[in-house]
C-alpha cells in the first residue's frame, strides 16, 4: 500500500517561523531573512517525512499565516482597502491578516474564523463586485518546484475552488455563483502550469462538503467541477475531504471525474457505510483517512487493520483524517515526559511511523509493531477515580440550575452592584509582556523561588489594578499574569491533565496553543485562583472579576480522552470549577466570569447533530459551574467568534447574568440577533479588535457603542474590547482602553 499526509505543522518544531514572523513585524528582520527561515521549515518537514518512509509528500501546505489567505492571495481576492496600501505583495499579504496602520493608510484585518470544529483560524475571503478572480500568485508553483529541486516529488495542496467559494464573504451584489466561471478558470490555469511544471497529482481541499448541503451548495459544486475536471491537463485531481463524512455529496463526488477521493474515517461516521453500501469506483484512488488528525492518542493497530480490511481492495493510499496541522510536532522535544505517558501518545511525526507502521503490517513485515501495539492495548491505561465518577453520576436535575429566575437576579444585583449605565470592564488578560513571560520562566528554570514568582505576579496586579483605577473602568480584573494559557493553567492546577512543553499548535498567524492532555478523571483538590483574586480586590473599592475558564472551553481546547464521552469528562471538570467559583464567592469575589471561549467552536458541522451530540450537554455543563452561587454573585461569561446566531436561544439558555463575545471583527452582525426581546443575557459586545495591533480612535468606538444602542436596549448593555489583551503590547493596549472608556463617557452624556 501507499502511504501519504494531508499537510503537516509549519510553525516549526520550535516556533521558529512564529518567531522570525514576528521579527520581521518589528523590522527587525528582512523579507529575505524571512523566507530563508520558512525554506529551511520546509525543507525539513519533507526530508522528516520522506525518512519517516512515507510515500507521498505534499507541498503548499506552508503558510506565512493562514493558507486560506494564501489561496484567495493566489487568485487576486484582494479587497481595494488593501491594494490602496501599495504595499509590497508580502505586506500587502500581512496587513489582510493583521491589519494595516502606518505611514501609507490605516485598515482593519480580515474577518478571522474558526477553522471548521477546530481551533485553527482562517481568514475570510472578501470578494467584491469588482474582484477579478485570476491567478496572480507563484507561491504553489514555488513551493512544488522547490520541492522539486531537493528531489522531492509532491503533491501541491490548494483550497478546492468549493471551499473557497463557500468560505468567502460576499460585501456586495454578487454572490459565489457569479464567480464561477472565473474561479475554473484560474484553476484550471493553475493545473496547466502544475503539469507543466511535472506535477503529477493535486489535492484540493473540499472540507465544506462534510456540512450539510443544499441543492443549491450541489449545484454550485458541478458547476465548478464539471468543467475543471474535463480540462485537466493531464494532471491528476484529488478531492480531499475531512472533519466528517461526505453523506450529502458521495454520489456526485463519485460520479465526477476526480482521480482520488480523500475521505475522513475517523470523524466521518458515515464514511465506511457510504463505500460499502454505494461502492467505490474501479478507477478512483481512496485515500483513506485512517489515522486520528486531531488527537494525541496512539493508535490501536487492531481496530484499524479491521478497518481497512473492510475497504475497497484495490488502490488505497493509507493516510491521516486530516492535516497534521492540529497536532504538536514530536514526542522528540518532551524529553521530560515520563515514558510511562508517551507509551500511549503520538504527535505529528509519531503518526508518521504510525502509517508505515500498518503499510508494512499489512505488507507482512510489521510483526513486531502489531505486537508491540497489541500489548500496549491489552492492559487499562490508568486507575480511575471512582469518586468523582460516582460523583457525576449522581447529579441531579436541579445541580443544573440556578434560582432565582434571571429577571430576580438582575433586579437584585443592580441594587448591590449600582453601577453606571454601559458599564465597563475588560475581559481579563491584560499584555503578557517580555519581563511577565521572562518572570515564569525563570521560575520554571528554577532561576527564582515561588515566592519571588508570586511577588512579581503581585506588583503587576497592583500596577494592573491602578491603571483601570486611573482610567476609570468600572469592573476590574487582575490581568491573569500568572497565566501561561487560560486552559493549561487550570489543566495544571487539576488533577487529571498531561502537561507538555514543546507541544504546540497553531491557533491562528503567529499564536499557537499548547492544550494539555486530559489523562484521567478530573478534580480539584486545591484552590486555583482565589489567591490571585482575593489579593486585586484588597486593592480596589470597585467589584473585581473572578477569572475561571469553563469546563467546555477546557476539554475543546485539551487533547480529550477516547476511552470516555466528552461529556462525561466535561461534567467531571464543570464539578472542579464549581468549587473554584463556590471558594471565590466565600473569599468576597462579587462577579464571577466563567469563559466560555470555545463553546461555538465545537458546535457539530452537520446542524441536525447540533443538539443532540453537543449543547444538550454542553450548556448544562457550563450551568452546573454557576448553579450554586448566591443571587448577588453575578456571573459572566465571554465568547470567541460568535457567529452563534443561529443558537442564541442556547446561549440565553447557559442563564449567565453577562456575556461578552468577540463582534468587532465579525461587523457586529451579530446584534442582529439579540434585537428581539427573547435574549435575556445582558451582553457586552466587544467595541474593538484585540487581534490587531491597530488602536481604534475615541469617535470609531463611540461609533460602535451607537450602533450596539440602536440594536440593544441600554440597560442590556457593557462596554469591553473583544477579548482578552493577553497578545497585545503595553501602549497599544493603554491607548485602546484609554479611549474605550473617553468614548463610553460621551455617549453616556449624549444619552
Ligand atoms: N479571560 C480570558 C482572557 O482575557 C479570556 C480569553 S478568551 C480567548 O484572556
């Protein structure tokens, strides 16, 4: 058999291209230095999976920050704002993702979404009236020849005409339909010059297909297809798909001239039934997606040897059920990670081996491997934690509510809180500057004690504290210095998590994350934040937030068990974060926010699986947190990109007191939703894009603050930036708020 990968992580196996990208934002690196840092990162993944012995490598699946960004940068979707900029084509490509502001304009970035049911983000292709789809770009032509010239044969990757079309947001009268015909066109152009080139194969990536899809999606998908498959060039197309199965769309795709088809045999439930029940054509490649893309685990080597058995014999290539992308690097650079624990974990290169690993069991060499694999499974994992199963277990109906009703509670704390109209806050983080990462990991090094850790941690909430004192916000918050990361700082502080140190993945440009991985049952056994807390309210005479991450944001943002349901560990951490809320309530903590960051972003990609696999536990999770404190303890709650449209009424239904989320950079099209009566949630929608290094003026915010007015009642309303500052700079931050709070204070006068 054959074996191959979608894509592989490209931020380096030390952040390298994260790090030279950021320099050469500072200026402190040339666009030529830049790209020899990103040749090198290439160069490297293919000769790691070329040693790893995997038979077909792709090219094109770097990225300087989004290949979205790339693919509508390949065909000239460039809205004016930016071309205006008369930038150089790098720059140009940049100020899309960041935004732009200096001495030749000043424009917001993109709209960023979520990468599908992942915490990737991609960046939104704008297309307007006049866009002229055409190839314009080389860097797919480069990057394969680059390949090339190492003596690498690959398979360029590239956003499917689909996808992209689907992804894209339409500002004016023309839809995707009426790009079409330009859309083939260039693709087509981009096929003739691949072969030319001696590309032997291309894989487009259709992920929108594993959504729902309509006749209409149906139709808009032939239409491209159609004509781009009779015109190949004598190249080879691969549609590759993940993130579920291809239900809606199996018969069409196989009807279609494509010459592979990637399907996604982990996620995709139906992916099996589909081949068995409706065939496989004869003269079609299968590229099954057999190995987990998403999580950490190990494979078990039986379960998908049974697996491929029951595939079409004949022309399979092994590969993974999504890019790598969404996996750490190597087990290589956790050197301080117990065997005991890596025994059972593979990252990215690690299920490299895994490929070849079942290539040569089913070729009849990999005695060994199955054996080897066969043991590990044989035995349980780890001892569980009987009480807190049992704990969960016996949760009542009740545990998930809280009483008094909303409308109670909101009359009860306006009376003990009596704050001014639009009241403003932040949402947590403030900058986690050079000296505040330099104080943690002197720490980790052992450099310092704990207690000259914790002092420093100190004066900086002091210092946080006066700043929001002195620009007059009315809810404080500490600044979460002592936070690597909202979720790993909980996942250390319980029981239950792996901790890693190199094992990063690329949340969007230049951000990465490192998730824990949830090892076992999860509890508390000491309190996490209170310390923190307790102190910055010593402070101040103003209500200081709480700051707890909830327990849906903490299992989407680990790597989860497989042994058992998400929803069994997510109510395991919700029991935690309870205590913790409970101990901040009992140490004087009035307003308690319970992040819910990445609710949305797990939300099933099939709508009808919306409730019944997700918010019908999800949202009792994110109660059972709160269900417990006293009417006046006000709980909040932020979101991320909340296109959460379309599930408001489980949003009202998670019955927090306050929620902000993220809108700024969606245009606040989200207000929409909350016009009418039935959200009851009073919301703070964020006033401006933390993404961006951009300072919004005084009169931009007021703006914004108007427009939030004339969808949302006033007695509704907070004032906050989008979300939290953890990634921004002192004196943009500064500035931003600054004039968060100017702008507040006039329109409450115009009120
Ligand atoms: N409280 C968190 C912060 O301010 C929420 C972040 S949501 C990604 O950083």
């Amino acid at each position: 058999m054959t074996t191959t990968i979608i894509g592989y992580p490209r931020i380096g196996t030390h952040r390298e291209l994260k790090f030279a990208v950021q320099k050469y934002f500072k200026h402190e690196i040339t666009a030529d230095e830049l790209g020899q840092t990103a040749a090198e990162l290439r160069h490297q993944n293919w000769q790691t999976i070329s040693d790893a012995g995997i038979d077909q490598l792709v090219s094109n699946d770097f990225s300087y920050y989004d290949t979205t960004l790339d693919a509508a940068t390949l065909f000239n979707i460039v809205p004016k704002r930016y071309k205006a900029l008369h930038l150089s084509p790098l720059d140009e490509y940049f100020a899309q993702a960041r935004g732009y502001q200096g001495e030749k304009g000043d424009t917001t970035a993109l709209s960023m979404k979520k990468w599908f049911n992942t915490n990737y983000h991609y960046l939104v292709p704008e297309f307007e009236d006049d866009t002229d789809v055409k190839l314009v770009g080389t860097k797919i032509f480069d990057e394969y020849q680059e390949a090339k010239d190492q003596g690498y044969q690959t398979r360029p990757v590239l956003l499917g005409p689909y996808t992209l079309l689907q992804l894209g947001a339409y500002e004016d009268n023309k839809k995707a339909p009426d790009f079409t015909q330009a859309v083939v066109s260039a693709y087509e152009e981009v096929f003739s010059k691949l072969a030319g080139l001696g590309a032997e194969w291309i894989q487009l990536d259709e992920p929108s297909l594993v959504k729902d899809q309509s006749e209409a999606d149906l139709e808009l998908f032939t239409d491209l297809y159609k004509p781009l498959l009779s015109n190949k060039h004598g190249l080879k197309v691969l549609a590759q798909t993940y993130f579920g199965d291809v239900r809606d769309s199996y018969d069409l795709l196989t009807s279609l001239d494509f010459d592979g088809l990637g399907l996604d045999f982990h996620e995709g439930d139906e992916s099996l039934d589909l081949i068995q029940k409706q065939g496989f054509p004869d003269d079609e490649v299968l590229y099954a997606g057999v190995i987990n893309g998403k999580n950490v685990w190990k494979a078990n080597y039986d379960e998908k040897l049974n697996l491929i058995h029951k595939l079409p014999k004949t022309n399979i290539v092994l590969s993974t059920s999504c890019s790598l992308l969404h996996v750490p690097y190597t087990l290589e650079n956790e050197p301080q990670l117990d065997e005991k624990y890596k025994k059972y974990l593979a990252f990215a290169k690690e299920k490299l081996t895994e490929l070849t690993d079942l290539d040569h069991i089913l070729g009849g060499s990999g005695e060994d491997a199955l054996k080897a694999n066969e043991a590990l499974f044989a035995k349980p994992r780890y001892q569980e934690n009987q009480a807190i199963i049992d704990k969960v277990a016996s949760l009542k109906e009740s545990d998930f509510h809280r009483e008094p009703s909303f409308k109670e509670r909101a009359e009860i704390q306006k009376k003990e809180f009596d704050l001014p109209e639009l009241p403003t806050t932040t949402i947590g983080s403030f900058p986690q500057t050079r000296e505040v990462r330099r104080n943690r990991a002197k720490y980790k090094r052992g450099e310092i004690t704990k207690k000259q850790y914790d002092q420093f941690n100190r004066d900086m909430i002091k210092q946080c504290v006066e700043f929001q004192e002195k620009i007059g916000l009315d809810v404080l918050v500490h600044g979460e210095y002592e936070r690597n990361d909202m979720v790993e700082y909980f996942g250390e502080k319980l029981d239950g998590f792996l901790f890693t140190s190199n094992a990063w993945v690329q949340s969007y440009g230049t951000r990465c994350v490192k998730p824990p991985i949830i090892w076992g049952d999860v509890s508390r056994n000491q309190p996490i934040t209170v310390a923190e807390s307790v102190y910055a309210q010593s402070l101040t005479d103003k209500p200081m937030k709480g700051m707890l991450t909830g327990p849906v944001t903490i299992l989407n943002w680990s790597f989860p068990r497989e042994d058992i349901s998400k929803k069994e560990t997510t109510l395991q951490i919700a029991l935690a974060i309870q205590a913790e809320a409970l101990d901040l309530e009992k140490h004087g903590i009035k307003i308690i926010q319970i992040d819910e960051a990445a609710l949305r972003e797990k939300l099933p990609l099939r709508k009808s699986d919306w409730y019944s696999r997700y918010l019908d536990w999800a949202i009792p999770a994110f109660r059972l947190v709160g269900s417990k404190v006293k009417p006046t303890t006000q709980i909040h709650t932020h979101m991320c990109y909340s296109e959460f449209g379309d599930i408001i009424d489980a949003i009202d239904d998670m019955d927090a007191d306050v929620i902000s989320f993220e809108a700024s950079r969606a245009d606040l099209t989200l207000l929409d939703t909350l016009q009418e009566d039935h959200f009851k949630t009073h919301v703070g929608p964020g006033v401006y894009d933390i993404h961006s290094p951009r300072i919004p003026s005084e009169s931009e915010v007021a703006g914004t603050i108007h427009k939030i007015l004339k969808k949302v009642p006033l007695n509704n309303v907070w004032i906050n930036p989008d979300c939290g500052l953890k990634t921004r700079g002192t004196k943009e931050t500064t500035a931003s708020l600054e004039n968060v709070v100017a702008a507040t204070k006039q329109v409450r006068k115009e009120l």
